[in-house]
C-alpha cells in the first residue's frame, strides 16, 4: 500500500506547487495606469461631437443603387422570387398551400360570423388580402387572412353601429335582414380601409416599434379575453338563441346573463348539431396529436366536419324539420370594388385605430418566432406597410379587417411551407372556392360553424395557464396580465386595450419610481464596488461614501433619489445647513453690534473735552496720580474694543471660520460623496437641477461631491445643459468609481490624507 500511494502524493504535491505558482503570479499580476477625471478621458480618447449627415438630406439623394434599393425594400417579392429553388420548395410550398386553404375555408365562414358578415365576405377575406400579402411581406410562414380576435373586434363595431333593432320592419317586427347585412357589410369595407390607412402610413414613418409598448403579458392577456369573447358570441349559435345586439362596457356580462334568462327557448336540434360537430372536430385533433410523426399532413377535420353536416342537412333538412339555421345562399363569383364610406371615419378612427395594432402585434410576434427558427430577417416597418395595403385593398373588395392567423401559420410551416408561395397557393384555391364551389355550402348549419371556432380556441384559453407561471417567475407582469384581462372582458376589446396600454406604462414609471438605492463599499483587494447590504465582505472606504442608483434620475424620481441619499448617507444635511446658516447670522448680528459699540464710545469722548475737575482738599500728587490712572483706564477699554473688532473682521475674512467645526456643529464622518452615475440614460432639467442641488447641499456641509462613470451621451447632455461652470468642472467627474475614490483621498476637503489607506486601493 506504501508503494502504490508513493506516486500519487508526489502528483498531488506537483498539483499543489503549480496551483501556488499560479496563485503567486495571480498576486504578482496588477494593472497600473493614472486616474483619469472627465478632462483627462477626453484628452487622452481624442473625444468629438459626432457630425454625422442629416437624415432628411439622404431622402432627397437619387440614383441607381438608391432606387433599387427602395425598390427591394417595399417590393420584397422582387428579391426572393427571382432566386426561388423551384425543384427543392416548391412542393413542400403546394401541400402546404393547399392545406392551408382547407383550413382557410371553414375558417373564413365561421369568422365572418363573428364579424356579423354573411359567410361569404369571409371568404374574400380570405382571399384578396393573402395575395396582396404574398407581394408586400417579408414573413415567408405566417398565413394572413381572418383571426377569430379581429373578427370579434369587428363584429363589436358592426354590431354596436348597425344593431338589430335598427332595422325592424313596421309590419311584423321582424329583421329586414338584407338591409342590416348591407349595411354592416359597409361599415367594415370602411373599417378596414381605415386600419390599412393607418397601418401604412405607421410603417412608412417608421412606427413600427410601436409593437415593443405591448408586452407578451398584455398580448397573451387580451387575446385570452377575446377568446373568452369570442366564446361568448358563439353561444347564440349553439343554442339557437336570438339575442339583443349589445356594444360597450359590461356588453359580455349582460349577454352572458341574457344567454341563461333564454336558456329554456333553446333549439334542441341546434345544439345537437354543436354538440355532435364540436366532439367529431375534437377527435380528429386527438387524432392528429397522436399520428403527428406518421401523417404527412394533419387531417382537414374542419373540411371534413363541413362537408359531412352540409351533406347531412340537405338530406334530412335540418332546417325545414328541426329549425336548424343554415348559412343560407352564397353567391358566386367575386364581387366589384366599393368605395369606402368618409362619413363613417369619424366614428371609425378609434376602434380602427385599436385594430390596426393588435392586427400588427400579433403578425409581427408571430413572423419573429418563425423568422427566429429558421433564421431570415422580418421588417417590422414592411410588414406594417404589407399588412396595410392588404387591409386597404381588401376593404375596396368588401374585406373585412385581417391579421395572422395561430393555428393556420403553424400548419403552413409544419406541412413544409418554406415561402409565402404557400399562401399564394392558398389563396388560389379560395378563389376557385369562391367562384365556383361556395353554393355548395348553402345548407351548412351555422352551429357546426360555431362548434368548429369553439375548438379553436383551445390554444388561446389554454393561456390561463400564464397565472401560476408568471405567479412564480414575475408578479408584476402577473398584474400586467390580470388587469389587461379583466379591463378586456369588462369595457370590451377597444377600451380594455387602451386602459391596459395606460396601466402598463403606469407600472414602468412607477418601477422607474421607485428604484433600488444602495451605498456601495468596496471589494477586498479589487476595484469593484457592491452594495454593503448585499456583500457581507464589502467595506465602505473610510471618509467616502459611494451612493448608486439601479435606475435613471430623472424628473419623476429625482426629489427621491435626493432625499434618499440624504438618508442613506446618515447624516440629517438639511437640519445641518439650518443650525450653519443660524450660527453664521448670530455672528453677523455680534459683529454690527460691536462696530456700534465701538463707534460709542469715541463719539463720547469726543464731546468731552479736556476739563478736569479738582478737589481743594485733595494734594496735588493724589491728583496726578488720579489723572494718570484715569487715562490709561480709559485707553485700556478702547484698545480692547479695537481689538475685539479687529478679531470679528478677521473671523469673517477667514474662509475656514465657516466650517462645521468652527462653528462646534458635529461633522460628517465622511469628506466625499461619489455619486456612481453608471445608471444614468438620460438628462432631463429636472435632474440637472437636482444634480446641483447635491453639490450646493453637501458642500455646505464641508463634503466635497464627485460623479463616476457617466456615459458618453449623458456627458453631451450635461454639456447642453450648461451644468459644467466654474464651481462643477470635468474634473469633479471621473471615467470609474475607483477613480474617484481614490482622487477624493488624495484630495480631501476636511480631513487629512491616509498614505496608508490610499496606497492599498
């Protein structure tokens, strides 16, 4: 046993000497370099104010590359079309389309229910917006056409602008159908041209970071509440319910609460037909799930469901017999374009405006996942100017508003879609639909309809899960959640957008508010600085105090950022200047009043004279005597008073006279303050102003005050800003805390150096 651990203690104590060698050269290792102040970092960098060319002078630039280029850049198709791999994409590009376009259509007819369309102007909807989409995108998998939200947020204005009730027909109370559908059908060709408006005119400014104010809590909130809308729209469908059309805050709960008044009127062969439609679609995605690996591509349940219960009802006549209600007559052919109503803007431009950025937000999130997965670049600009003009044109063609689409977009690209060639393809089959094959679907019951949306909502109600995970991850995108949702389901989808916008930037100036505050203590034999509270091993520098701040000063947080370093730094600065500056007045007060004494009695004396008084009894050595005593009695007292205001004058010439120490007030334990500036985004006059506030405040109290690590353009604001005179130079701010540090060591403004203490930082 001896000889076998012979070797390895000889390896170990080989390990151990190399391990202490490193360690030695770790200790021998060090960085010298000299401490550098704001001028000095300027000089030493060769610091200048970037003249770069205006913007606006290149708009006005033309030439060859310039066109081309501006060309390509709002013509995507012209650059990826003409490379187009035709062997290698475009089969996976026509399955994919094709199984696109039979999700497309059952979709189509539903949500424009949703709309309060007749079925049909779904299908446009499903056609001319893709096309225009496939020239001007710059996603290659998202699918473009009707989405349950935007449906939903539609049919809210149709319903709230064109009711039912408005159109009652004096003879028998009944609905004059054509009228109502003709009419809400215009309110949305005018809705959506509207959002196209507003879209592209967003994307040719180059709005579209707009989208970054909506965060993925807000999204996956106010989608849940519009899939809970939409839940709730289709209802009427399921049991064969006729309800009052509602708009406008509490719209959901009244319908809710009149769905179980009229519970007892329910179709039974209405939600029989739900009932059936809903669990056949939920097998066949049961189905799907399970043979995902072995199918080429997914089951069309929905096709499938759609041409069953079309068939179903012609041959038995579900509405003649059991009061089913169909979908009626869909025309065929494609209708002409109709000019878009302007009386209708100004009570468009609201709900427009909301649906333009949802519509967006939902493209845009959805283009990035997969532009991310397979590695190609998406434009937000372009795709707000391409989701525009597939608004605007398809609202000319009696198009409701459109965005992307969840469910289709991922079958796109499960199915091998590698282009938006796939959606051309797609649209395509539309057509042929729309031309030839809609009045086949005349006898499909909107129930099958409704169950085949309710279905799909799935993915979208699932997002209820987001309350346990954002419980434990982050409880104030929780709130975020929480109030974006409740907002949507109670004031409806427009006005619960807005409030949650409002409520969300709230909560970043509210967080911005109330920052994290710390005084920073350094690490032992480095140059880094960490909190004290945090470090246990951290240990402030003796006579500095280092104060940081996790978030910008600026105007909503500055007076917190000064009282809370007034607070953190121990001292009470405030009563301090108070007590100094009722010292200082006192002094003042006994030096007028000893100038005013001293002025007394010399007048007096001047009145007198030269008499003297003798007494007859008296000899005349006592008078002598008495006469010189007397003199020099009076010459002692003025010298005494001269001397006394001599000393005042002085006191007040002599600039240390004012201290805190002079004055017998207790001192700081600290002579600098180092504010590390690190945090600091941007300068506002609000936080200038409370930058110099620090300095006049703690300077008073004999505490010098330096700024660290401030960035480039914060040190271009405060120049702007005129906050460098001759009291606060460049060379009260360093290029590192450390700097500062040690600078405000070396040069102490009321207590003596350490060599000591400054040679080990």
């Amino acid at each position: 046993m001896g000889l076998s651990e012979a070797p390895g203690q000889r390896d170990t104590q080989a390990l151990l000497s190399t391990t202490q060698a490193m360690e030695l050269r770790r200790r021998d290792y060090h960085v010298e370099r000299p401490l550098l102040n704001q001028e000095q970092l300027e000089e030493l960098g060769s610091r200048s104010s970037a003249t770069g060319t205006l913007q606006w002078r290149t708009w006005f630039r033309c030439s060859h590359a310039r066109a081309q280029a501006l060309l390509l850049q709002y013509f995507p198709v012209l650059a990826w079309l003409p490379q187009y791999p035709v062997r290698d994409w475009l089969l996976g590009d026509l399955l994919s389309g094709l199984s696109v376009a039979i999700m497309q259509l059952p979709q189509g007819l539903a949500y424009a229910l949703l709309a309060g369309l007749p079925p049909v102007f779904g299908l446009y909807s499903s056609f001319y917006p893709v096309f225009i989409y496939f020239l001007f995108g710059t996603s290659r998998h998202i699918s473009v056409g009707t989405f349950a939200v935007m449906s939903v947020m539609v049919g809210s204005v149709t319903e709230s602008l064109a009711p039912d009730e408005a159109f009652l027909q004096a003879s028998n109370s009944t609905v004059d159908v054509a009228a109502r559908d003709a009419a809400r059908v215009q309110v949305a060709s005018t809705l959506s041209v509207l959002v196209g408006l507003f879209q592209v005119g967003l994307g040719l400014v180059h709005f579209g970071f707009v989208v970054t104010y909506l965060s993925e809590p807000l999204v996956r909130a106010y989608t849940t509440a519009a899939s809970v809308q939409v839940f709730v729209s289709q209802l009427k469908y399921v049991f064969g319910l006729h309800l009052s059309s509602r708009s406008g805050p509490l719209s959901l709960i009244y319908t809710v609460l009149e769905v179980c008044w009229k519970l007892p009127q329910t179709v039974v062969g209405t939600m029989v037909t739900a009932v059936v439609a809903g669990v056949v679609l939920v097998l066949v995605k049961l189905l799907n799930d399970k043979l995902r690996r072995q199918l080429p591509m997914p089951l069309p349940g929905e096709l499938l469901t759609l041409i069953g219960a079309t068939g179903i009802s012609y041959g038995v006549g579900l509405q003649h017999r059991f009061g089913v209600d169909v979908v009626g007559k869909i025309p065929a052919g494609l209708v002409p374009p109709v000019a878009p109503s302007p009386q209708l803007f100004a009570r468009l431009v609201g709900n427009a405006f909301a649906i333009a950025v949802v519509g967006f937000a939902i493209a845009i999130s959805l283009g990035k996942i997969f532009a991310l997965r397979h590695g190609y670049r998406v434009d937000s600009n372009q795709e707000l100017v391409a989701l525009g003009l597939s608004n605007l044109i398809g609202g000319i063609f009696q198009c409701f508003p459109v965005s992307c689409s969840m469910s289709r977009s991922l079958v796109q690209e499960s199915t091998g879609g590698n282009t938006q060639v796939a959606g051309a393809i797609s649209s395509l089959f539309i057509l042929i639909i729309i031309v030839k094959l809609g009045e086949l679907f005349q006898d499909l019951p909107k129930a099958v309809l409704a169950a085949a949306i309710i279905v799909n909502l799935k993915g979208m109600l699932m997002q209820f899960t987001d309350i346990r995970s954002l419980w434990k991850a982050n409880r104030v995108d929780l709130l975020i959640w929480l109030v974006t949702f409740v907002a949507t389901i109670l004031l409806n989808l427009d006005l619960g957008l807005a409030v949650a916008v409002v409520f969300s930037l709230l909560l970043v100036v509210v967080r911005t508010q109330l920052p994290h505050y710390s005084v920073l203590g350094q690490v032992p034999d480095t140059d880094i600085y960490r909190d004290v509270a945090e470090y246990s091993e951290a240990r402030e520098v003796p006579g500095v105090k280092v104060f940081r701040s996790s978030a910008t000063m600026y105007f909503a947080n500055a007076e917190l950022y000064s009282d809370t370093l007034k607070q953190r730094c121990g001292v009470n600065v405030d009563h301090l200047i108070s007590q100094k500056k009722k010292l200082l007045r006192k002094r003042e007060l006994k030096l007028k009043r000893l100038h005013k004494e001293n002025k007394l009695p010399k007048q007096a004396a001047a009145s007198k004279g030269t008499s003297i008084s003798i007494n007859v009894n008296t000899s005349v050595t006592d008078i002598e005597s008495n006469d010189v005593e007397g003199s020099k009695a009076k010459v002692s007292a003025g010298t005494e008073l001269e001397d006394t205001a001599a000393r005042g004058q002085e006191d007040a010439k002599a600039p240390d006279m004012s201290s805190l120490k002079t004055l017998g007030l207790p001192q700081p334990d600290f002579h600098s303050l180092i504010l590390d500036l690190s945090s600091l985004s941007f300068v506002d006059t609000v936080c200038l102003k409370s930058l110099k506030n620090i300095f006049r405040d703690f300077r008073e109290i004999d505490v010098e005050v330096y700024m660290a690590a401030c960035h480039s353009p914060v040190v271009t604001q405060l120049e702007v800003g005129h906050f460098f005179d001759a009291s606060i130079t460049k060379q009260h701010l360093f290029a590192s805390v450390h700097d500062a540090v040690i600078f405000a060591l070396q040069h102490p403004r009321s207590s003596p150096v350490n060599p000591v203490l400054v040679t080990k930082l």
